[in-house]
C-alpha cells in the first residue's frame, strides 16, 4: 500500500501557507502603517517574546496536547495555537459567569470579602481581562506566526527527545548514613540498573520538551539578534 507523506496533504499546505500569508501582512502593516522593519522588531525583542508563549501556556501546564507548539508540522502547530487561545479566552470568563468556581478556603482571613477589595477587584478584573485578551489575541497574530520557524530550529532537541534518539541519563546519588564517605556522591547508572534503583533520577536535557523549546527560543533569537547587530 503506498502511504502518503502528511507534509502533501492539502491541509498541511493550505496551514502553512496562513502562516506564510500571515508573516507577510505582519511585515506589510509593519513597514506601511509602523514604519519599521517586522522581522527587525521582531529579533529586538525576542526575549520578551518568548516569554509570551509559556505565559499563556501557564493553564495549558498539565495538558499534553501543548506538545504541538514545539511542531515542525504546520498543521499541528497551528492547531495548538487555536486551541491555546481558545483555552486561554475560556480560562478569563466573567466573574458573574454561572460556572464560576466555588470559592477557595485559604485558612485564614486575608480581606478578600471586604466591601471595598472585593468591589475594586471585581471592576479591575474586567479590565485586566480585556488587556490580557487583546494581548493573547496579538501573541496569535503578531508572534506565533514566526515563532514557527523559530521553533525549527529551537525544537529540534525537544522532538529528538520525544522520537527517543537522546539517550537517557539515570543517576543515583547515595543518601544513607551507612556509607558516610559515600554521602552525596553522584554515579551515573545504565538503565537497566537504574531499574532495580527505586530512588534513581532520571535527566534529560528535553526532560519537559515545551520548557526547553521556549528555552532555546529565547536563545535562538537573542544570537539572531547579535549576530544581526555586528554584521549590520
């Protein structure tokens, strides 16, 4: 049976082509409406930028399907972009949402139900939320597009790590006050023996492959940008 590679598919292209076009009407508003350079703006600010994502990231933490921001394939990326600011635009309902959650008990008494607090929080909410909206909004048309092929190369070792071509790392460090001379002593472990060990560690430089990806974003653009500033 022949198979079909995904990167032919009509919805892959039609995926990347958005964020092509997408690239393209940053860069046009930028020089037409701004007077300055996309890809330039981008690049000087690049380590804020990369702060953006695992900002919004923050309520995705325990849910796998974020894995799709550290894509190569645009499909996937794109998806997990929509699903992200779908998720985010949720996680800011109103406060008179009926859904809202019970309230929380924090033990003691820290004002949060005096008259004044709770009326100032509840205005200021609306705008904080507004602000955090039109900002997740722009992270989606103004950054992800990019930050796709900042990911190329930034994810790499992240997507090594999931394809398991990085070789784990097990190591035990001695901890029992039967062997005080041995106290604190790192031994590097095959993992066949780390599995007989119950309190054996296991490292990985793409242990949390979203952390290192936006890690390696953040240097990704700061050695752009360098690079750029010397050459220019």
């Amino acid at each position: 049976m022949t198979t079909i590679s995904p990167w032919t598919r009509p919805k892959t292209l039609m995926h990347l082509l958005l964020i092509l076009v997408l690239i393209f009407l940053n860069w046009l508003v930028f020089r037409r409406l701004l007077h300055q350079n996309y890809f330039l703006w981008y690049l000087k600010n690049g380590v804020v930028i990369s702060l953006a994502t695992p900002f919004l990231a923050l309520i995705w933490k325990d849910m796998k399907v974020r894995i799709g921001l550290i894509s190569s394939h645009p499909s996937a990326y794109v998806a997990a972009c929509l699903q992200l600011l779908g998720v985010f635009a949720y996680s800011l309902a109103p406060l008179d949402s009926d859904k809202r959650a019970d309230p929380r008990d924090v033990g003691f008494d820290i004002g949060l139900y005096s008259g004044l607090a709770e009326a100032l929080d509840s205005f200021l909410y609306y705008v904080v939320a507004i602000v955090m909206l039109v900002l997740g909004l722009a992270w989606g048309v103004l950054v992800a597009p990019l930050l796709y092929f900042v990911t190329l190369i930034a994810g790499v070792p992240a997507r090594q790590e999931l394809r398991g071509k990085i070789a784990p790392t097990y190591v035990h460090e001695e901890t029992s006050d039967e062997k005080p001379e041995d106290k604190g002593k790192i031994q590097i472990l095959e993992p066949g023996e780390a599995a007989s060990i119950t309190d054996a560690s296991y490292l990985s430089f793409a242990r949390d492959p979203f952390a290192v990806t936006q890690a390696m974003s953040t240097v990704v653009l700061w050695l752009a940008n360098n690079i750029y500033s010397r050459v220019s």
